[in-house]
C-alpha cells in the first residue's frame, strides 16, 4: 500500500502523531483546479469521513478535524484521501499513528558448538507500536570500548532475533543489548552479560534407534549416537528421553541417563506403539562447569513392545539400589529363581534377568489360560 501525492497538497504531509492525539489537516486546491472547496471531500483508508468534521478555511481550502487517534493499520501509515465532487483524489497524505517503543525484553542468547552466536528478544510493554520501528542488536567485548552490530536480523510474530556467524571469543565475556527507536522516541534493553561457554548448544543426538528387548512385553531399548560437535569442541554430554503412547500427546520425561547412550525403558504397555525422542545438553566445555543449553528434540521414532495381556506404568529401567516395593519383590522371586537355574555368581547377568523375566511371563500366560480352560 502506498501514499498518493498530487499538486494540490495536504497540510500537514505525512505526520507521525501518538495514539490518542487529534489532527486537523487541510486540502490546499492548486490554482490549476477550478472547484470550490465546498465541493471536496475526505477519506481515510477509503472511508468518507463524515461533513461535520469538515470547516471551510477559505474558497481553496478544506480542513478536517480527526479525534482520539487509534493506531495505523499498517505500518507504512493511514491514507487520508482529499477528493472532488467527482471522486477523483486530488491530494493525499500518510499518517503514522502509534507508540514510542519500550525497552525490549527477553534477551536470551546461545552458541551452536562454541561456533557462532545467535540472540532472540520481544518487544517491551504490548509490544506493538504500530509504526515502523527499528530494532538493533549490539554487543561488545567487556573491557573493550568498541561496540559492533548484528547485521542478519530475522523477524516473527512479536519476537526478534539476530545471528552473527563469526567465531565468537570463548573465554571472555560479552555485554550484549538491543535498542528500539522509531519516530515518536528510542529504548534500550538491560545489558545482558554472558559466557559463550555458558550458552553452547548442540545438534540432537542423530540416528536414534528404539528396538524390543527380546520377548520381554514390557520393555524397549533406545540407542543414539552422540553428536560429533563433541570431540571438535572438548566436551561430553548429558542425555534425556522423552516417550508417548501413540494415540497420546502427553510425554514422560527420562532425566537420569548421565552421559551413555543407550538407555532401556521398562514398565511400558505391552502391545503398544510408542514415540521416542532424545536430546543432549552440553557440560564440561573445555573444562567450564556450568552446564550449556538443550538441544532440539532428535525425530519421532517409533516402536512397539510384544503384545500380552500385561499393563503397566512406563519408567525407565530403574537403578541399583531404588528401594521401592516393586523392585524388591521382583529380586526376591529372581533369587530364588536364580537358585534352581543358576550356578554362582558368574550365572546372576543381565542376560539371566532376561530370561527371568520371560519365564515369568510364560508362566503369567500359562496361568492366565488354565483359568480360561476351567471357565470354558
């Protein structure tokens, strides 16, 4: 959309006024127009303002009066419009109707593998201004006087960012900012400071692989494999896994997975579909000890466990050592089952609770279709 300007003018051109304000502008005929000003009318983004806000200032000149103006629609400005008795338009002029900014706020920053520097902030108060406002982000070395822009801004439904693709300084901290100014006024957010190490985050971890765990039906195992930002930038990471039913948009969360990269969930429902994600969260870089930020989930992947008539609450495979009343119970029927089918302590694996645990379900089975025979 754009402002139409011809030789008869309107006074005053193009003004940037505060919302709220009132205006009177006027329609000045050009001696080229032989019309009475009587004759003329106005519009505003193509609506004809009613005849009581019009006074004739003299046979040339038509004003009209405009109260408690709201914000522009768009921010290349309001057409107010002066017309003939025909319609033609003989003048325009483009109203800028808004806000001084407020400071911006919500200033957070992160490195992708200690490589670059990226930043997102919202604007202050309601944030919108209804004018165009510009938005830029600065940041300097502490203890340096030389301050620098960001250049590659990108814009989003009431946020902003901007990224800078230098290599940015690993062990000195940043002051970064940003600041707003249009027409009406300027602001300055607070000075965020900040260690890149701090803020380091990765890619998700890739090639993400959920399988069963043999026949067990209440059981998945999940395998990933590291990002390979790790080795380039010195530093491990930890894990977390998140898994959902099919039909169920709620996840559960993994936290205690540590620093390995596979991790068995159990407890699950048999039979059924899950969706499996994991993400990696830098710590350790070149020897900070401050955690970094989370990455990105890694891609959906899904898997079914064995179907059984078995139903359980999902967690993860728990640890030596969780004193809760299902653990305890499950080891005191593996030892003694351990008894009759192992031979020292060689024989107490992984592997032998495997095969514990699918006795146990052939039995459950077994169990389950004698009741069903005696019922028949």
């Amino acid at each position: 959309q754009f402002c139409l300007i011809f030789m008869t003018l309107i006074s005053p051109q193009d003004p940037v006024l505060r919302i709220g304000s009132s205006l009177t502008a006027s329609c000045v005929l050009s001696p080229d127009f032989d019309l009475p000003a009587t004759s003329l009318y106005w519009t505003l983004n193509g609506v004809r303002l009613p005849g009581s806000s019009y006074s004739v200032v003299s046979s040339d000149v038509l004003s009209v009066t405009l109260h408690s103006l709201s914000g522009s629609r768009q921010q290349s400005g309001d057409n107010l419009m002066c017309h003939g008795a025909d319609g033609q338009i003989l003048a325009g002029s483009c109203l800028y109707v808004g806000m001084p900014p407020e400071k911006p706020v919500n200033l957070t920053c992160w490195s992708r593998n200690a490589k670059d520097l990226s930043c997102k902030w919202s604007p202050g108060g309601q944030g919108e201004t209804h004018i165009r406002t510009k938005y830029t982000l600065k940041y300097k070395l502490r203890w340096y006087e030389r301050e620098e822009e960001c250049g590659n801004y990108r814009t989003g439904k009431q946020r902003y960012s901007c990224y800078i693709p230098r290599n940015p300084a690993l062990f000195t901290p940043y002051e970064i900012w940003v600041e707003a100014a249009n027409q009406l006024g300027s602001a300055t957010s607070d000075i965020t400071t900040l260690d890149i190490l701090d803020v380091v985050t990765t890619d998700a971890p890739a090639n993400v692989q959920v399988s069963r765990v043999g026949d067990l039906e209440d059981q998945l195992t999940v395998r990933w494999a590291s990002p390979p930002e790790l080795k380039d930038i010195l530093f491990q990471a930890k894990y977390q896994i998140r898994y959902r039913l099919e039909d169920s948009t709620e996840w559960k969360v993994v936290d205690d997975i540590g620093n390995q990269t596979s991790c068995r969930l159990a407890g699950l429902q048999p039979g059924t579909v899950y969706f499996v994600q994991v993400r990696c969260r830098p710590v350790g870089i070149y020897g900070s000890r401050k955690p970094g930020i989370w990455s990105e989930w890694s891609h959906p992947t899904a898997a079914s466990t064995p179907s059984s008539e078995r139903l359980q609450s999902g967690s993860c495979d728990p640890k030596p050592g969780d004193q809760n009343s299902t653990l305890r119970r499950e080891l005191k029927q593996f030892f003694g089952w351990v008894r009759k089918h192992a031979y020292g302590c060689s024989g107490m694996s992984i592997k032998l609770y495997d095969q514990w645990r699918v006795w146990l379900q052939k039995s459950h089975k077994t169990g389950n279709q004698i009741l069903q025979d005696d019922n028949s």
